[in-house]
C-alpha cells in the first residue's frame, strides 16, 4: 500500500479546480469562463497584489543610500526597477524580488530553504553554531541572486528565533559582516500586522472554492477578520475590524505566542500516546484569554468574521483536503477549507506515521518532524473557533515588498538611489 495516500480521487478533480482569486476582486468575465488550475499553470497567470489600508509607516531600509541631486524614482521603477524582501524565520529562509505593476507585483526571483535556525533553542536558549552555518549558507546564495536583480530596495527581517535566543544580535552582526545584509529584529506585532498585509485580499475578496466540496457562503456581511500565522518559533494571530466598503482593516487585538513548530517539536520531542492532544490542550489553554478579550465565538456565530490561516500546516492540510499529486500553490491559495475536513486530514496525518509524511510529495523529509505540531496549533485554534479558513499561501515577504512598493508610490522615498548590493565574493555590487 502506497504511504503517502496521496493519490487523487480523480484527476478530473484537479482538473476543475475553480481557481484561486487573484488579489483584484474577479470580473464579471472571470466567472463567467472559470479559467482552470491546469489553464492558470501553462499560461503563467500575473498575479497583481493590491495594497491594504494599514497606516502607511516609513520603515528603515538598510541597503537604501541617500542620494542627494541624483536620480528620481522614475529611474527606477519607471524602467523595471525592483525591489526585494528577505525573511529570516527560525524554520526558513526565504527572499523575494519583484518588480512593480498596475495596482501590484510581478515576482521576478524566490527562494526558500529549511535552515532550522531555532533549532534546539527551547533547550539552550542560544542559536547554535550549525544552525547559523546553515543561515549562512543560505543567505550568500541569496547575496548572489540579489547581484543579478540588483533591486533599488531591500528590506531584510529576522523573527522569533533572533527575537528570543540570547546570542541573536551577535548572530544578525555577524551576518552583516560577513554578507553586507543588516537585519532587523521586529516585535511579534509587526509580525502580526504583515502578515495581515500580506493576507489583505483575502479578507475582502469573494473566495471560490473547490466544487467537489462546496461550501455555504456567509449570509451576513463579514465586518471582522481573524489571521492565524503559524511559525517556526511563534504563533501569531491577529483580529481586525473590516470596512468592506473601503477595504480597511483595523487591527483590534493581537497575540504572539511564544510556540510554533520547532518549538513545539523540541518541547514534545516522543510520539506517545496522549502527546498529540497534550500539545493542542496546552496551544488552546494559551488562546483561551484572548477569546475571553475579544468574544470572537459570538461573531463567528452569527457569520461575521472571516477567518484566513497561512503557513505550512494550514497549507498542507488543504493539499491533503483537494488529493493533489503534489504542492500547486495556484489550487491552495485562497481554497476555503472547512473545520471537519481539516480534522480529517489531521486524522489522515496520524494514519501515515513518520514514514508515510516523509514520501509524501505534498510534505517530504525535511518538514515531516513539523508537520503534527503544527496541525496541533491548527487543532487547538479550531477548537475554539470552528468556521471555515480561507487558506494563503503568502507571508511575510509579500508584507513587506507590499508595503515597499507602497511607500515608494507614494513618494516617501523619492530622491533615493540604488542601494549597494552585496556580491558573494565580499565586493560590492553598484549599478551600471
């Protein structure tokens, strides 16, 4: 018997996956053809971002030099210009590049890589000196593909595992020293606020959803949003107040557990019986006085909140929901997945053992180990507050180049040139 259970119940439900939405609200045109996930997959689909209503901040930009009586912005992003964004989690590392359009970005370079920097920080408090290695390692090659771009702006943002661990700053020097990049720790609040900047059309725009399990729309229109971000070292979740009308988002409340999968994994390192439930018991104690704060359960029971989750297990768990062969962000991205389904799949989870997460092509050996604890975080949220979540598969770089790009067309940095960019080779890279 196959372990991975991933085989699909036909390809014909593949086939007519009702597409993920686009970040601009869908026209009447859209609905009526129904483009396909196999039609978005072979004509490479653009895919606008569109900006959210959160107070427009000046943010610092290490790699941006002042220039006086040079070059305009037009230079810039008048002639392709680009912009890049780096995230420093304690799981992954992850750089975008992507260049400005009408109303959005293009991504014109990713990447992302397990380094598992938070690894065994639970029990020593420090970042130890393998796991900063492996950062390291990641990072020049993310020197060499910002050589190529050479992007006007960079932004580079490290988390959790540099927020807690007693050695992180010395760690984000010696990054500067040895790959130009100078990071920025930021608070879990920040945190919090680009991920719902990354999630923003999510919160306002209708949702399609697969049409072998349909969903009932709300009836009553959603004026509250709750975000759940799932991390390597911490947990955020945020609640906003929506004005659908002009599409802003206030944010009300917000929580940055100290918890998220490599944590969790360290803390529960034994798969015994009562494990799995001891961890979602403990992730629920933990959000039960942010429930008792903001009385969410009455809004979501009377259909006004829209509930979106984004990260790896939220991810995972819809691929698991739709069957598919492999990971196709176009078929996750903004597939609304319902409470019992998820519990399915997390039951599916349990069914396929260590051994069985490890073949599957949706999952693979490097993330199995993070998989349950994270579909505990996942379990003790829906505990306590049972709706649908609409899925993203966006994060923290897309915040960040989403408040870039903002900032730049609204002129806050005007009069600013091209940064330098680190090369690999410990040069600097300057513009032709």
């Amino acid at each position: 018997m196959d372990l991975t259970g991933a085989w699909l119940r036909s390809q014909k439900a593949l086939d007519t996956l009702s597409p993920a939405p686009l970040f601009p609200a869908p026209t009447n045109s859209d609905r009526t053809t129904g483009v396909s996930v196999s039609a978005r997959l072979a004509g490479s689909l653009p895919n606008p971002l569109v900006g959210t209503a959160s107070p427009v901040v000046a943010l610092p930009s290490p790699l941006i030099k002042e220039g006086k009586g040079q070059q305009d912005r037009s230079d810039g992003w008048g002639q392709g210009g680009s912009c890049a964004a780096l995230d420093l989690g304690t799981n992954n590392c992850r750089l975008m590049v992507a260049s400005r359009t009408e109303g959005g970005f293009r991504v014109l370079d990713s990447y992302s890589r397990i380094v598992r920097l938070g690894e065994g920080l639970q029990r020593t408090g420090e970042l130890n000196a393998a796991a900063m290695n492996r950062t390291l390692e990641a990072l020049h090659t993310c020197v060499g593909r910002l050589g190529r771009h050479r992007p006007i702006r960079l932004r580079a943002v490290a988390t959790e595992a540099c927020r807690r661990a007693r050695n992180g700053l010395a760690f984000v020097e010696r990054i500067r020293q040895e790959t130009g990049f100078e990071f920025e720790i930021i608070s879990g609040k920040e945190e919090a606020e680009l991920a719902v900047e990354s999630c923003s059309a999510l919160l306002f725009d209708p949702v399609w959803k697969h049409p072998v399990t349909p969903a009932r729309e709300p009836q009553s229109e959603q004026d509250w949003g709750l975000l759940l971000d799932v991390g390597g070292g911490s947990t955020e979740i945020a609640w906003m107040q929506l004005d659908q009308a002009t599409r802003k988002h206030t944010l009300a409340g917000y929580i940055s557990l100290p918890i998220g999968v490599i944590t969790l994994a360290e803390q529960f390192p034994h798969r015994r019986p009562g494990t799995y439930r001891a961890m979602v018991e403990m992730v629920r104690e933990r959000l039960e006085a942010f429930e008792e704060t903001h009385q969410i359960c009455r809004y979501i029971a009377e259909d006004r909140v829209r509930v979106v989750g984004t990260s790896g297990t939220v991810t995972t768990l819809a691929s698991l929901d739709l069957d598919l062969p492999r990971y196709i962000r176009q078929a996750v991205d903004g597939y609304r997945l319902q409470p019992d389904s998820a519990r399915r799949a997390i039951g599916r989870l349990h069914r396929m053992g260590m051994d069985g997460m490890r073949v599957h092509p949706c999952i693979g050996s490097e993330r199995a180990t993070y998989v349950m604890p994270g579909c505990a975080i996942f379990d003790a949220f829906l505990s306590l507050w049972s709706t649908s979540v609409v899925v993203a598969d966006r994060g923290l770089r897309d915040g960040l180049l989403l408040r870039m790009m903002r900032e730049e067309k609204n002129g806050l940095h005007a009069g600013r040139t091209w940064p330098h960019v680190p090369r690999s080779d410990g040069r600097q890279a300057t513009p032709d």
